[in-house]
C-alpha cells in the first residue's frame, strides 16, 4: 500500500473525526456522524497496522479514535449537579428502600444490648471476670471520660471517622458472607453492654449516657445500617427473586456502594460530633439535644426526600445511562 496516497485520500476523514472529538457540544446530526467516522477511521487504522504499520501515524489515530469513543459511548466527567443528584435522589432512595433491613438490625441490636446489659448487671461475678477492680475503677474514674479529650479536637475526629468508616465499609464488603457482619455486631454489642453496665454498677449512668449519645445515636445508626445493607446483600445472592443471582448482585451491589460513600459524610458528622460536642463544656442535656436533633433530622431525611425519590421509581442504583456503555467498534 502506498502509504503517503492513502494519507492523502483520507486525512480529510481523520481531520473531521478529530474535530467532532474536540466540540464542546454535539447535536443529533454530528452524534450519529461521529458514529459513522469511527467506524471508517477504525478500518483505516486497522490497514495501516497490517500493511503500513507507521509508529506517529498509529499513534495519532489510535488517540483520535479514543476520543470519539468516548464522546460516542457517553463518557461523561463527574459535576456539582451528580452530587447534588446523589444527595439528593440516589443515596436517600437506597435508605428508603432499605429501610426495613437497617431498622430492623438496629431494633435487634438495642434490645440485645439492653438484655445484655440488664444480665451483667444481675450477674456481677462476669465483670469481675473480664477485668480487675483496679482497672475497672480506672475506667469509671478517668478512662471513659478521658477518652473524648485526651486527644485534640481535629486529629480525634479524623481518627473517629476513619475508623467508623473502616468499620462500616467492611459491614458492607463483608456482607454477602453474612457471619462476618454478625460477628462484627455481636462484638459491638457485647462491649458497649459490658462497659454500661459497669458504668450503671458504679453510679456513673448519667456521664455514661451523657458522653455516649451526643454522637453516639447516629454512630451507631450508620452502623446498624453498613449492617443491614451488607446483610441485604447476602440475602440477595441466597434469593435473587426472578433476577438471576449475577443481575441482582450487581445492582444491589451497586446501591450498597452508594451508600457506602454517603456515609462517609454521615459518619463525618458524628466525628465532629464526638470530637467537639461530646467533650465540651455545654450542659449534658444541650450535648445529649444535639445528638438528638441530628438523629431525627437524618430519619426525617431518609423518610421525606427518600420516600419521595423512591416513588419516583428511584433504587439508589446507578442512572440507566451509567450502568454500563456499549462502545462502538469497527465492523
């Protein structure tokens, strides 16, 4: 093949391409002829690599031919609107929808923490099995409440979040093997028991409550829910419905990423909380009014904006249009 004659006999083609690649926007007509150049400059790339193969030519056209796949299969960046819209729609459409798993995971684990309790507290010889009386009278004197302020206000509560976010990531990742989130909770539950009931033994109930629910309320929900998002995805892969268990995965899955990151802000908020609010000097009861407020200000979130978008049809599942791209390629 005569190389510099093919160059010139299509280079009009490849410049169009590269100029339709490079417009901000497209209407119908270019949409629908972007489609159609690719398709030729594809068969001419793949002519020059058997017959011609010219290492700057290869490489301009390859680059070309990205750009309009990605124009073509709809490759957008990410924009203020997506955030709002993941706020918005997204992110309180999966709680919604989710709603019973969540809350029914929380119901359980605050009646097995209160049982929990409520037993240790009529059986003292268990705690006197778990630690010495010295450390238990170090932590009803100083260590409990020591905890909220020993650390500054900033680096607390980036290790807070941190952690509650670790923690419930793995609620979520480890979710479709089901034991590992169960293990997860028992352990929570068994050693917030634990350290109340020391704390109620000792006559310590109101500085116990009143350091634990100022952040503690929507802690303790936004782990609840990692819980029963991931448990959901167990349920999903033994009972997939009429989906088969690869769809149903795939968009469950993808919901549970969702809110994943939502609570990255969530749980954000209760590390100020707790870093802020918890060890200041406010009154017990404008501290505890605090945890409150935003307690109930998330539960109206999810059952106001969530039930509305989930009416609307929403799931918390990607938009149609990124679930997935079918880019075009050469015939």
């Amino acid at each position: 093949m005569d190389l510099d004659a093919f160059v010139a006999a299509h280079r009009g083609d490849w410049e169009r391409l590269d100029a339709l690649t490079r417009q901000r926007r497209l209407d119908g007509a270019e949409a629908d002829e972007i489609l159609d150049s690719y398709q030729r400059v594809a068969t001419h790339l793949s002519m020059i690599r058997s017959t011609a193969p010219d290492a700057s030519l290869v490489g301009y056209l390859s680059m070309v031919l990205a750009r309009a796949r990605s124009r073509s299969a709809g490759t957008r960046t990410a924009s203020w609107s997506d955030l709002g819209r993941f706020f918005a729609v997204s992110f309180p459409a999966a709680l919604y929808r989710l709603r019973w798993w969540w809350i029914a995971t929380l119901v359980v684990n605050v009646l097995a923490a209160v049982v929990m309790g409520w037993w240790l507290l009529d059986h003292p010889r268990i705690e006197s099995s778990m630690a010495s009386p010295q450390e238990i009278q170090q932590l009803v004197t100083n260590d409990f409440e020591s905890y909220y302020s020993e650390f500054a206000a900033t680096s607390f509560a980036l290790r807070v979040w941190t952690n509650n976010f670790w923690l419930s990531a793995l609620c979520i990742a480890l979710g479709v093997f089901c034991l590992p989130v169960v293990y997860m909770l028992f352990s929570n539950v068994l050693n917030l028991a634990v350290i109340g009931s020391i704390m109620v033994r000792y006559d310590r109930a109101g500085l116990f409550f009143g350091l634990i629910l100022p952040h503690g309320l929507l802690e303790l929900t936004c782990l609840f829910l990692a819980a029963g998002v991931g448990l959901r995805l167990f349920w999903t892969w033994v009972s997939p419905g009429p989906r088969t268990r690869v769809q149903a995965l795939a968009e469950e899955g993808r919901a549970a990423l969702g809110v994943a990151l939502g609570l990255v802000v969530l749980l954000l908020v209760t590390g100020l909380i707790e870093a802020f609010v918890t060890p200041s000097g406010l009154p017990t009861w404008a501290r505890v009014g605090v945890g409150v407020v935003v307690e109930l200000a998330f539960f109206a979130y999810v059952f106001t904006v969530g039930r509305w978008a989930h009416h609307r049809g929403e799931t918390g599942d990607l938009a149609e249009a990124d679930r997935g791209y079918a880019a075009p390629v050469a015939g």
